[in-house]
C-alpha cells in the first residue's frame, strides 16, 4: 500500500481482498488508533436489523401494520 495525496488530505487504498475478508462496504464505519509506529484501522459494525424483528418486539399498544408481510421487499432490508 502506498500513502497518496487526496485533495488536501492523505488516503491509503484498501485491496478489494482485504475488504471482503472483513465483510465491509463502501460507505461502513472505520476507527483509527495510533500505537507507536503502528495504525490500527477497525471496522465499526453496526447492528443490522430486520423489520419483521422489529416489529415482533411492538407491544400490544402500538397500531400494527396491515399485510406488511405481502409488500414487496426494498432497499436494505432485503435479506442476502
């Protein structure tokens, strides 16, 4: 890997390999820690949730929604 210039910052470039090997995608959450010479770069994974859990946790209280199981899938909830 090689530090390139960026606008007015520095990036490094993450081999495709590597990002398939930690399950990220474009636009995922990293952090940095600086440890002497060494930078640590962690993915922050966030909880992804499926609608059909979310709904089962809705007390009695809350109006459900009709026939949501029918509607046709879109966006990110789809499941791969």
């Amino acid at each position: 890997m090689k530090l390139q210039k960026w606008g007015n910052s520095a990036a490094v470039r993450l081999p495709k390999e590597i990002i398939g090997q930690l399950g990220l995608q474009i636009g995922d959450e990293l952090q940095t820690e600086v440890r002497g010479q060494t930078i640590l770069i962690k993915a922050v994974k966030r909880p992804r949730y499926k609608l059909s859990d979310l709904l089962a946790e809705m007390n009695g209280d809350t109006p459900r929604i009709e026939g949501w199981e029918e509607m046709p899938d879109v966006g990110k909830e789809i499941a791969e």
